[in-house]
C-alpha cells in the first residue's frame, strides 16, 4: 500500500539542504561514482580487487566506489596487525591514550562533516549523524582517562613474606564487525578501548555502510602517521559475510565484538567458543517503554516518539512496545497520534527533518511484511504504515512510521523488526506490566515513566526490569558512554563502552612474589625432600 503523491506532499517539507555531499567525499578523499577510477581518488583497501558502488538510501543513487577484499587481503591485514601488537602491547598506557586524544581532536575538528556522511550512507537525520560522532568523541575522552586507570589488585597471601596481586595485560588483535545503524559509534567503543589497553583492531563495517567506515580510517592513519606509529595498530578491511566468517573462525583473533542480529551473534558465539576465543556480542532488542498513570504524560510523550522513530526505528534501543496504564491508555493515544501527524518525513540532511529513510529495499520490505503478520494475527494499525511516494521519494525507502495496538503474546511482536513500528498495549498493574515486558526474548533496553518512587524502586529491583539497561523517566533509547552498554538473554549478554568494559579486551593475570628465605606452601601441605 502506498499513498498518493499528494498525501505524502504534506510530510515532505522544502527545507534548506544543510550540507553538500560532494564537499564531504572530497573532504574525505572518497571518489565520487561518477570520476573516473584512474583518478587515484578511489579508496582502496590494501591489496584489494572487487570495485562495488555504494547507494544511499536519501535518493536511492550511488554515492562512490569502494573495493571489496577478498581472503588474500585478509591475510595482509591480520598479519600486519600482528605485528603492530608485538610493538603497540610495550607502548606505555598514557602514551597510547595520547594517540586516542589525538584521534577525539581531529573529531572535533571534522564532526559536521564526518556526522553528514554518516546522515547521508544510511539516511538518520543529520542531527542523529552528529550526535554520533560525538559519542564518538565522548568515548576518546573516556579512553585517555581510563589509560591512567587500568587497576590491578593487591591480594593478601596466607604465607609468610609472600605478596599476591592481579594485573591485566594487552589481549591480541581484536575483531569488530559492526552493523550499518550505527557505522561510527560502535567502532570506537571497542577500538578506543582496546588501543588503550595495548590491543591492535581489525574493523569490518557493514557493507551497507562502508563510506562513514573509511573516512574514520583516514582521520586515523593521518595521526599514525603523524606521530611514526605502525599502521596496523588500527585496521579497516571491507567485505561481505565471507571476511566476517574468515574473521570469527581465526584463531589469531582472541576476541570478536560483533554486534548484529541476534543469528548472526548465535552463529559468532557457536564459532568463536569452539575454537575457546572470546566473543562480545551486542545483538537485538525488542525495547519497552512503561508508562505509569502517576507519570508525566509529556515527558513520556517525548521520550516514545524519539525512540520509536529516530534513526527511522533502526537502533537496537529503539522503542518497540509502549505499555501504557488503563487510566490514561486513550489519552496518551490520541496525544500520540497527534504528534506523529507533525513529523517530518524527507531527506536527512535538510533542516527540520524528524525522519529519513530505511537503509534500503530490503528493510521497507521487512516493515510491510510486519505490519501484514499483525494484521494477520489480530492487530489494528490505527497510524501509518504506507511506503511514501512521490518527490524527494524516489529511493524508494521512505515509510510513513506505523503505530498499531496489539497483544505481547503476538508472534510479530516478540520479534524485532528494524523499522519503526510501535505496538501500544494496556496494563492494569505495575507487576503485570513488568512481566509483559520481560516476557520477550531480548533484554536490552527498557523503561518506565512514573513519579511515584515506590513504582520506580520496584521497576529496578530484582523482580523488576530483567534487561541490561533499565531507565526511570528517560526513553529506552540513547544512551551515555559513562555507563556499561548491553543486554541480557538474545541480547547476547555483552557489555561495551563505560565502567568496567576495559576488561573486555584484556587478560587478567594473577601473580605470586616470595620475597622470603624459605618455600612453604599453600594451604599448609608438607612436602619435605
């Protein structure tokens, strides 16, 4: 079903165009698709063979030329990885978090037109792109200091003149393979990280969203090269699923971060732990929002529209269900509705843009097919749900964000579709609210909007939210890189980002020193030669 040309006009608003993408692929150093490949412009990954285009979803043309690599390539890049270890690894701490510091800098410098590229690849509004690139910079500031914190632990031995401590050492090489909703962030989670802690990376981004991918790579080599360091202390190697599965199956990777859907992290973790390595995984969620009938209706209003359509309901965080007391269910509906009929639906990079488009075909796919089973299965779509038509349309990847009333029990609704389509549902009380909630496969982000304190004591508790993240007041999406990032059950259990993740990508190491004349031994045993 689509609308006619005239309907879809009305969320399709003229707005000034904020940024010129041919001025940021030449910022870049990217070649535009339609330059000859014998410019020398064309990014290439070393070694590389297979040219492919890359299209954006804002209008559906093809925006540069990258090359795909292929197993000859693997090899290159993971042996000079290695390499780099054996050197990066004696780099004192604070001296690599200097390089990192480094890296926030050029970020700052570049963030409007890194965060464009990144709106105009995979079509999030250029707001979205900039607040990407700023976690970007929130990390590097994270990482300096923790490269001044990696703490070890003093132990009291049971035998005379003996001192026991933990230390952590550098891991390897680590694996990052991230996903296209967010082609920058994720990456940086895990890199920054590792490189303060003596790990050399190896990135393979989405091949849906290679460009953002590249452009980071070069604002990174500048720096390696600036300060005489081996390139292969930061990697990049584009590819499709066969550079991933060379990936998780090499044993000279010990640690996989990879974050995706949740086969893809059933299939990393089934190979990864049966070569004994170590995985990260950061998969679906399947996110939802509580909204109390003691809460303030704005702020919850504010928090569901945000997660349910930013980045055109692609994140991991993104709000799925809104389950929404009796007393005031009709109320916070018809405020809902509302304001989903003011948003503003067109190309990401023009002002005033609430949401883009999908990533491509396959995903506007993805969301007629959900919407059929809920219709299917006895859901009313009471907002939306049409493919946009018309201009400013043309990629074909512009949706009208659907809202529809369903049950928690829906088959469609205990999956995760990566558009944006919200189920509302009712609740009488707080416990049967909460068991809706849990009562998904995934665990990774939830919420609750309430002013009573007891409400939002007992939505932490231990009978309480069972997700890795759980909010009070503020929407499931959006979160800070101060705090460990992750989920639990098909979430896959991973944690990236703040607190203590660093420990991720190290090894612990527990030291005995006998500083005595004498040996005695542990637990007392006698062993007289």
């Amino acid at each position: 079903m689509t609308t006619s040309d005239e309907k879809a006009g009305r969320f399709n608003k003229p707005k000034k165009i904020l940024v010129k993408i041919e001025k940021i692929l030449d910022h870049f150093g990217i070649l535009p698709v339609n330059e000859s490949i014998s410019s020398g412009r064309q990014w290439v990954t070393p070694l590389g063979s297979e040219t492919r285009n890359i299209v954006s979803p804002v209008n559906g043309k093809e925006i540069a030329k990258v090359v795909f690599a292929t197993q000859t390539e693997y090899e290159h890049i993971v042996k000079v990885a290695g390499q780099a270890f054996d050197y990066w690894k004696n780099v004192p701490a604070p001296k690599r978090g200097d390089i990192v510091r480094k890296f926030g800098t050029k970020l700052r410098i570049r963030k409007r037109e890194l965060g464009a590229l990144v709106s105009w690849e995979t079509g999030k509004s250029l707001q979205e792109g900039l607040g990407e690139v700023q976690e970007m910079i929130d990390i590097c500031d994270f990482a300096v200091g923790l490269s001044r914190q990696l703490y070890g632990l003093t132990i009291q031995s049971e035998r005379p003149e003996h001192r026991m401590m933990e230390q952590w050492q550098p891991l390897g090489v680590v694996g990052i393979i991230s996903a296209f909703n967010f082609p920058v962030a994720v990456w940086s989670w895990n890199a920054m990280i590792a490189a303060v802690c003596g790990d050399t990376v190896i990135w393979k981004p989405s091949e849906k969203a290679p460009l953002s991918a590249i452009a980071c790579q070069q604002i990174m080599k500048e720096i390696l090269i600036e300060n005489d360091l081996p390139e292969g202390i930061f990697n990049l190697i584009i590819g499709d699923h066969k550079i991933g599965e060379m990936m998780i199956k090499d044993n000279r990777i010990p640690l996989i971060s990879a974050t995706g859907s949740v086969r893809m992290g059933k299939r990393v973790g089934q190979i990864v732990g049966a070569r004994l390595g170590r995985s990260l995984l950061e998969l679906g969620g399947n996110n939802a929002l509580i909204i109390s009938n003691k809460s303030n209706l704005e702020n919850a209003l504010r928090a569901v529209v945000f997660g349910a359509v930013g980045t055109a309901g692609q994140r991991c965080t993104s709000t799925r269900r809104v389950i929404i007391h009796e007393d005031v269910y009709e109320i916070f509906k018809q405020k809902l509705l509302k304001v989903y009929d003011q948003l503003v639906i067109g190309n990401p990079l023009e002002d005033g843009v609430h949401l883009g488009p999908l990533i491509d075909h396959h995903a506007v796919k993805m969301f007629r097919d959900a919407i059929g089973q809920l219709e299917n299965e006895g859901g009313h779509v009471i907002y939306g749900g049409e493919v946009l038509k018309g201009k400013g349309y043309e990629s074909g990847c512009y949706v009208k964000p659907c809202i529809a009333e369903a049950m928690n029990h829906y088959r469609i609704v205990q999956e995760e579709t990566f558009a944006p389509i919200l189920y509302l549902m009712k609740y009488r009380t707080l416990q049967e609210a909460i068991a809706m909630q849990n009562d998904v496969r995934q665990g990774l982000s939830s919420a609750i909007f309430t002013d009573d304190l007891l409400e939002a004591e007992y939505f932490m508790s231990q009978s309480g939210s069972d997700c890795g993240i759980a909010n009070v007041n503020i929407g499931t999406s959006g979160a800070e890189i101060g705090g460990a990032f992750g989920g639990e059950k098909e979430t896959g259990g991973g944690r990236e980002s703040g607190s203590d993740a660093w420990k991720n990508y190290m090894r612990r190491q527990t030291n005995t020193i006998n500083f005595g004349k004498t040996l005695p031994l542990a637990q007392g045993i006698k062993f007289d030669i």
